[in-house]
C-alpha cells in the first residue's frame, strides 16, 4: 500500500513508463486500425 501513495520516490520512471505505455497504446491501436483499412478496401 506504501507504493501507492509514496508517488516522489521515483516521478521521472512513472512519468517515462506512463508516456511508453501510451505511446505503445497508440501504436498498437493505428496498427489494428491500419489493418481493418487494409481489409475493407
């Protein structure tokens, strides 16, 4: 529970892990949307 709340302990690493996860998010997401162009044309 400690973890949760002692967020100052390391903001730079959950910061770069939060924009990596949404980069990857968005990634994955115009890959599957590339695809289902790719199958309807």
């Amino acid at each position: 529970m400690k973890d949760k709340y002692d967020r100052s302990a390391k903001p730079k690493e959950e910061i770069i892990f939060g924009v990596r996860s949404q980069l990857f998010f968005e990634k994955r997401v115009s890959i599957v949307v590339g695809l289902n162009n790719r199958v309807r044309k």
